[in-house]
C-alpha cells in the first residue's frame, strides 16, 4: 500500500520514475503545505498558488533533498521561501513583527465574524479568525508548532533563524493570539446583548 | 507577568531546564497566581493544538501533477537522465579517440620523417578488419542507438516547449 510507505520511500520511488508516488507525497502533505501557504496570503486563490508552485519547485529539486532533515522541515522552507517572495511580490510588508503600523492594520481588518450568530460557531471558528488576524511570521510559527509537527529547532531552520529567536517569536505569537482571540469574543458576546 | 507566562509557556513546552521545572511544578502547587495562570495557559494550549487546519481545492493534486507533466516530461530532473550515461558515453568516446591517437602515433617512424606528409603512417587494413567483424557491427549499432536516444529526447523537449 502506497500510503503506509514513508516519505523517504516516496520520494526514492519518486526519483526512480514512479510519478505515482510523488501524487502519495502531494497527498499527503497538502493539507498542511495549503493552510500554511493561507497563513500568509489570506486568501484561498494565492495560497493554492503558492501551494502548487511549492510542490513543483519541490518534485524539480526532489533529488538534492539530502534527508538530513524531516521531508515536511524541507518542504515548509520551501513554503516559506515561496511564500515570502509572494509577499513580496504583491508589496506587502512582512519584515518585522514589531512593525506596529503593520500590524494595527491587520488588527483593525473589518472580520466577518459580525455577520453571523455566535451560536453557529464553534470556538475553533473564533481561533481560526484570530489566526487570520495575526502577521504572517506569527500565524506560520503558530501552524508549523501546533499542526505542523516541528520543533523550536526546525521551525528554526525553516525559517532561516536561531531557536531561540523563534522560542521568543512563538511567545509573543501566543500572547497576540490570545489577546486576539478574547477580544472577538469579547465583541461577539457585545453584539448579541 | 511576562516572566510568568514566559515560564509557564516553557513549561507547557518542556523546554525548560530540569531544575527550573521541577521550580514551576512547586510554584503551581502552592502559589495561587501561577495555578490559575497556569490552567489558562493549559487550556489555551490544548485549543490551539486541536485547532483546523485547510483543505486544498479537490483538483490539487492533478493540478499539481498537470504542471510537473508539462514542465518536466514525465520523470524529475534526477531520474530523467542518469549522470553515469552520459559519464560513460562521454568515457566511451574519450577512451576510443585516445585509443586510435596512441596507435597511430606509436606506428610513425619518427626518425624518418622528412616530409610532413609520411610522418603518420596508419595501416588501414588494420581497421578495415575490425570494422567489418562483430566489434565493428556492434561498434555501429550502439552509435545508431544512441543517435535514436539523442533524436528521441530532442523531439521530447521540442513536444514539451510547444505544450508550454
């Protein structure tokens, strides 16, 4: 069964020709590689790009993968890689999460959590919707923690920065997600009284 | 309380040195203020750790697919042409051309030589006879296979450029 193979396996029966098992690899990773591509676009349309284009980049530099990390750390540096160029591209500052004008922007961002009942939502709803909130740097660090099975250490290397950096970014990550998501809550529960 | 949450984070994170740990568990245990703080955190965590994650369009993959096909004719980079063939053939070239350069040198009566034009002399009967025997025919064969592969990978990529 191709499923139960590891991902070292894919990818050499990849390198081998089977293309077959690199659609496996794809399947099994896409979930992941999509929501984290969405952390920093925002919307589903570019993150699917970004997604794609990760995978393609991905399978034409399959063969100078050297397995001396997690297949999924190489695979999110290179979402992360793509992704920030992404950004780039479409003139969106992501440089720095002290960037406070930045970031007020993005906290000021009218949601869409107004237009529907409390009571229809779930509080993962609401956590996705703080996440959304978040700059991209916070939402990825938080994703690739939590869903993404990478530690202090690989984040690090995903992201091209010391542990430690990463250990204080993913604090001050969990601090503006929780303040984020008390305060839609907090306005939720306003809009209902 | 920055400090605190940063500990208690730690904590929650086993990142934390054993002796500093073994400090947060007793601060938990009897200080009211960590407990509580600790709990939120708790259960923050747990919420963020259950949280959604996204589901691609369902054409991903064959998309995906679609675009590895076009871009690269089938096969990834590493598997489309094994380096130690062309290595070999590259080899197998070297090798002949060194091989008839030496011979034809080692037959020159360089002591002789008074004109330019009698200084190689190559016996061609030589030749003559190893080209038309097994070695000579399967010498040809394996240039007639190759010329195949070489117009067989041209038209590929040629097909691929016009698909792009």
């Amino acid at each position: 069964m191709q499923s139960k193979l590891s991902d070292i396996e894919l990818i050499q029966q990849t390198l081998g020709g089977n293309q077959s098992a690199y659609a496996d690899l794809i399947k099994r990773h896409q979930r992941f590689v999509f929501t984290l591509a969405l952390r920093f676009t925002k919307n589903r349309e570019d993150a699917e790009e970004v997604a794609q284009d990760c995978f393609v980049k991905a399978y034409r530099s399959l063969s100078s993968f050297q397995q001396q990390s997690k297949f999924s750390t190489w695979l999110y540096s290179i979402v992360y890689t793509t992704a920030m160029t992404f950004l780039r591209k479409k003139r969106i500052d992501t440089s720095s999460i002290d960037d406070e004008e930045t970031y007020l922007q993005l906290e000021n961002k009218p949601g869409s959590f107004d237009e529907n009942n409390v009571e229809n939502k779930s509080r993962s709803y609401y956590l996705n919707q703080a996440i959304g909130q978040l700059l991209p740097d916070d939402a990825a660090i938080i994703t690739m923690f939590y869903k993404g099975e990478q530690s202090l250490e690989e984040i690090a290397q995903v992201m091209g920065i010391e542990a430690n950096t990463v250990k204080v970014k993913l604090f001050r990550a969990r601090q503006r997600l929780k303040e984020k998501l008390e305060r839609n809550l907090r306005h939720e529960v306003k809009e209902l009284i | 309380m920055n400090s605190i949450e940063e500990k208690l984070w730690n904590y929650i994170d086993g990142a934390c040195p054993p002796e500093e740990q073994q400090a947060i568990e007793q601060l938990i245990a009897t200080d009211e203020v960590y407990r509580n703080k600790y709990n939120e955190l708790l259960q923050l965590n747990n919420e963020f750790a259950v949280m959604e994650i996204d589901e691609p369009p369902m054409a991903f993959t064959y998309n995906v697919m679609q675009t590895i096909r076009a871009e690269h004719g089938l096969q990834p980079s590493k598997s489309r042409i094994d380096g130690r063939i062309i290595w070999g053939i590259a080899a197998f070239f070297i090798i002949t051309i060194a091989a008839l350069l030496i011979y034809a040198f080692s037959t020159v009566n360089w002591s002789n030589a008074t004109h330019v034009n009698n200084t190689i002399k190559i016996d061609t009967n030589k030749f003559t006879g190893v080209f038309s025997g097994v070695a000579g025919k399967g010498f040809l064969f394996l240039d007639v296979v190759l010329g195949l592969f070489l117009i067989d990978h041209y038209l590929l990529r040629r097909g691929m450029t016009k698909v792009q």
